[in-house]
C-alpha cells in the first residue's frame, strides 16, 4: 500500500474516502508527480516480491499516457538496481488505437517497449496489448479472447490507471456502460483533440480504439488512477466529489472498494478540501495566504467587492473561525490593500519612490533582468507588456529562448521556408531539406537538417517580436538546451549540460530580476522542465554575490493564470499595450492559424492570453479596485 505515514496528512485506509461530506474517492495528494510515482512504483515492487515468493503470477493492468512514464522508470530502476524482476509478471494493457501498427511511434505497443518491457527480464510471452490491426470482421471475436485470457491468467492483481479530459479511463469515454467489456469505441472529439500534438496534428489521430471495458478495469482488486497538473483539476474534483455517472466513467470507481487517486498539488487543487477548507473545517489556521484566498471566494460568491463584505457574508459562508479573529470591517480594509499594493505600472520597481508598499524595490533604479522563455513565444504571449514596460522604462533587458521549439513547427511551414531559400540561393543543401520534408513518413522523426530548419523559423520570429518591442539583438540569447532536442513529442529528462548552460547566462548577465514561466499546465511537459532548470540553477548560484540582490518572478497565461489571491504584482496594460503585445505574438506567424500544441484551449495563443489579461483586470476592478484595459499577473519565488 502507498506509505502515507510519510507525509503530514492523515488520510483513511485505501478503500475509504477522506472525513468530508464531499468526497466519495480515497486519494492521496502529494507535492510532486515524482515523489508519488517512486510511492505507486515501490507498490507495484511490493506486490511483485509478494507474489514472486508465493510461487504466484502478478498481473498487472498497465495503462499508457505521460501520467505513469515516471513510474516504469521507478521500475525500470529497481530491476537494473535492485534485482527486481519480472519473470512472474504478466500484463494486461488497457487499450490501443484502431487501426494501428505496432512499428508506429505512436502506438501503444512503441509505448510500452519503449518505456518498459524493453528494459526488464519479462517474458514476451506474458505481455498482452490489444491489437491495432485486428480486421473488422474479427474484433469481436478478438475483444472476447482478451477478456477470457485475463480471467484465465486469475484476473488483473494491481491496475495502473491514467484519466482523461472527458473523465474517461482506458478509451472508456463518456456513455460507457456500468458493466462493458472489452470492445471498440469511437474516440471523443476532446480525446482526439488531446492526442493531436502527439500525432502532429488531429487529422492523424485514428476515430476508434480498442479498449478494456469498465467492468474489466472494475474487476482488478486493486486500482490506482494517476492524475498530475491543473489540467486534470476540474475532471479529478468531478470524479472524486459528483455524482456516479455515464458522462464522467471514471465516477464508476467510487464503487470499489480498494481504489486510491494518487494526485499531485496542482490535479488535486479544486477538491473542496483544497480549493474551499473553510467549508470543510471551522478550525482552521487563517493564514495570510488562505484569508485572501477565502476573501476573494466570498466576493465571488457574494457578487460583492471586498469593502462591501458583511458579518452576515463570513458566517453564511464557513468563516465564522475567521471573524473571529478580527472585525470585518478591519478585514476589510486589510484585504483591499493587500491587493492593492499587488499593482504598479514600474515592473522594475519606481525610481525616487517609497517602494515599502511596492510590490518591487525602487534600487537599482536601471535593473538588469533576465526572461526566461520555455518556447520562442512564451514571452511575449505571457508578459508582453511587462516585457514591453520594461525596455521603455530603460532597463538592460535580456530574453533567453531555453528551447528552440522547432517540434512546433508544421512540415508544411518548414517547406514553404525551404522553397523560399532555394528560390534566393539554389544549393544542393536546401533541394536536400525540401526532399527529407517530402519524404518524411508519418509519425517519424524530422532529420537534423529539418529540425535546424525549423529552429532558424522560430528564431527569425523571436527576433521579429523583440526587435518590435525595440531591444537590442545582443540581448536576446537562444539557448537550445539539449533535453528538448530529440525531434520527438518525448524529450530526455533534465541533465547536468542544461543546468551548466543555464548557470552561464545567468552568471553573465548578473540579473537584479529574473522572470521565468510558472505555468505548469502545458500539454507536454517543457515548461515545468524548463522551470526545474530555472532553480536549479538559481539554487547553485544563490550564494554568489550577485544572486544577494535578485528576485525571481513567475508568470503564466498560456494555458492558466494566478488566481487572484495568489498574485504579489499585477502590471496594468492600456489598450494601446495589449495592441502591441498582440503585434508582438503576431511576428511568431508559424504558430498562428493552427496551433500544434494548443492543450485543452482551441483559441490561439493571443486569443487566450488576451482574454486572461482582461478577466484579471476584470476580477480587480469587481473586487473595488481601479479599472484597467488588462493587467499580467506575477508570483514572487523566495530561494
């Protein structure tokens, strides 16, 4: 079982959901996917060692997904570490694309070998994955064998589960029934949407799956879903806190009776407990941080600004404890400044002011500042403003592209730039790009030469946008750390070279002030590699002189936003501003009117964060604030 005696929460038994009246799901949340994933892989250990000295087969139902890649590698680890083995494994996948080859990168068979099977000692054997090429005249037949080969194997010991978007588990999309089996289903457009960036694109994305039923997942005596980042927020508290239902199946497991959600901070965010504990507990420890965070609720929920909160406001809503603590009407008062003090049109802090109510230091009146950009876009799509503010106001601004996001680039761009070049200078080297473009197959890897194409597109857009915003070539650095150059969607973990090249600009340039992307809800990962690589290097260097005198601000907006409590400096922008922040996203043309990797929002990217800018304007002014056009929204990291 997960050893939750390592953390501070208490949590039931698996099988029995948390002391609330909201929850109907045992889950246990911790701060990190990695931390969890070691806890769910040392389970899977156990049970193997468990059923190894019985004499006993394991069987495992494994699913597929970036949510368990960390546990196989947990497991690929103890096997090359610690002689774990799996000679009594046998395996059960949960689903596979129809029709599908097993040579396509894509295919759940590529997966799991790739990831698992290749680098354990199980026998080929005892590995069962559904197969994307059974013909329409014998799935049935076929889905029917599956179903008998796990109850002839004693059925699935430990199930490993991964959730969608739709609530779906396995390709158990909503309208599955209660008791399906395994059979072929028709992907929901939100799942195909999902898959789209793996495929390069929806087009490429197969309508049908083969998938085990929810009755066949129901009958594993032990499951466990994995669901890490914001994205999964909103479907994890469907599942955990609504009502059993058709429309989310993965509600269908809070009937089993030895099922735990294993959940990072961020999946497990809107749980009632999390998102409201005064709801949940009347005896809590009001905080700075949880006081604002309950003031801004009770505003939404009231329709009401902060100054106009009554005694009546916090009782009727959980907050008895809170008032009394202090007067409402203090309360107040305190909680409008708090937010107050978050605005300043002087991202660099005001030269010659009283900075003891800023959210940003007055000295050095000229900063040097660092932005750190996971992808060629994320600066201007995120803090183009503040970026823009920064340049006029006369600091020494330096942009630093951490990837060269030449994934993101589409074949038919690449080929378009390709043509153009051989029509200015015909060479044997660009018909060699413009032939490797033709030739490429579906699903396979871009040839370096293509790949270096794609890179020099999107670093001609950057310097569109920051030549634009008027700063210097000379200040803008690409960095291309290696973990991102595989050509592929799956990039390598974090590595020593990275954090050296990021230690190196930082060292050089010697910032008063670093901004770097806080959003962790990108699709595939980058960002929060991205950010690893960022406090890495600001842990390593935080002794050195320089690093005394330097703060480090995150900012979001692609994908989410700050919640309004949570931010510590709100930059207004004019309508003029969000016009030039706009032509700035625009220069990145290669990224517009069709976007790769567009996650869970259809819009494009100045589409959204235009809009988050102005909601976060918006929710400042109804909570009695000023009104501004659009604000961008920061959160100060204390190393």
């Amino acid at each position: 079982m997960l050893d939750t005696k390592k953390k501070n929460i208490s949590y039931q038994p698996a099988g029995q959901f948390e002391e609330t009246r909201f929850e109907k799901v045992h889950n246990v949340i911790f701060e990190s996917s990695n931390e969890a994933s070691i806890q769910v892989a040392e389970e899977i250990a156990d049970l193997i060692r468990e059923k190894k000295s019985k004499g006993q087969t394991c069987v495992l139902g494994l699913a597929t997904g970036s949510s368990p890649i960390r546990v196989y590698e947990e497991l690929v680890r103890m096997h090359k570490e610690e002689g774990l083995s799996f000679t009594n494994v046998t395996t059960f996948n949960l689903d596979e694309y129809l029709p599908m080859d097993k040579e396509n990168r894509q295919s759940y068979f590529h997966f799991m070998h790739e990831h698992l099977f290749n680098h354990v000692d199980i026998l080929p054997e005892n590995v069962h994955i559904p197969d994307g090429k059974v013909s329409a005249e014998s799935v049935k037949e076929y889905c029917l064998a599956y179903e008998k080969k796990i109850k002839d194997a004693g059925g699935i010991d430990f199930q490993l589960l991964g959730i969608g978007r739709t609530g779906h588990i396995g390709f158990n999309e909503p309208g599955s029934h209660y008791n399906s089996g395994t059979r072929v289903i028709t992907l929901d457009h939100i799942t195909r949407v999902d898959a789209g960036p793996t495929f390069l694109g929806i087009d490429n994305v197969p309508r049908k799956a083969i998938t085990m039923g929810i009755a066949t997942v129901r009958s594993a005596r032990r499951i466990i879903l994995l669901a890490w980042g914001q994205n999964k927020a909103e479907v994890i508290k469907k599942t955990i806190e609504g009502e059993i239902s058709s429309e989310v199946p993965a509600t269908y497991l809070q009937e089993h009776d030895n099922c735990t959600f294993v959940l990072d901070e961020a999946a497990g965010s809107e749980l009632t407990r999390n998102k409201t504990p005064w709801l949940v507990d009347e005896s809590l420890d009001w905080t700075e941080s949880l006081t604002a965070k309950a003031v801004v609720w009770l505003c939404r929920q009231t329709d009401k600004s902060i100054l106009r909160l009554t005694d009546k406001d916090y009782n009727d809503n959980g907050m008895s404890g809170l008032l009394a603590q202090e007067d409402s009407y203090d309360l107040n008062i305190r909680m409008f400044n708090r937010l107050q003090h978050t605005i300043t049109g002087w991202p660099g802090g005001k030269p010659n002011a009283d900075d003891t109510k800023r959210p940003e230091r007055a000295e050095p009146a000229k900063k040097r500042v660092i932005i750190f950009s996971p992808h060629p876009d994320d600066d201007v799509i995120s803090m183009g403003g503040t970026f823009d503010r920064l340049v006029q106001q006369d600091h020494e601004v330096h942009v630093a592209y951490q990837t060269s996001g030449n994934i993101a680039v589409s074949d038919k761009d690449a080929l378009r730039y390709a043509e153009i070049a051989k029509t200015i200078a015909p060479s044997k080297k660009a018909q060699s790009v413009i032939d490797a473009i033709k030739a490429k197959k579906e699903s396979s890897i871009d040839p370096l030469e293509v790949r270096k194409l794609k890179g020099y597109i999107r670093r001609g857009e950057s310097y569109g946008a920051t030549r634009y915003l008027k700063l210097d070539d000379s200040n803008v650095h690409f960095l291309d750390l290696p973990f991102y150059e595989t050509g592929t969607i799956k990039k390598k973990n974090l590595s020593e070279e990275d954090i050296q090249i990021m230690m190196e600009i930082i060292a050089k340039v010697k910032p008063h002030q670093i901004y770097a992307a806080g959003d962790l809800a990108d699709p595939h990962g980058t960002h929060k590699v991205c950010l690893d690589a960022v406090l890495e290097a600001v842990k390593r260097l935080k002794e050195e002189p320089f690093m005394k005198d330097c703060w480090l601000w995150l900012y979001r907006g692609a994908w989410h936003e700050w919640d309004v409590d949570q931010i510590e400096m709100a930059v207004p922008m004019s309508p003029d501003q969000v016009l030039r922040k706009r032509n700035a996203i625009f220069c990145h043309q290669s990224q517009k009117d069709g976007v790769m990797f567009q996650g869970n929002d259809s819009r494009e990217f100045w589409m959204r964060a235009e809009e988050r800018n102005k909601e976060t304007a918006q929710w400042y002014n109804k909570l009695g604030l000023a009104d501004y056009a659009a604000m961008e929204a920061f959160v100060r990291y204390h190393f």
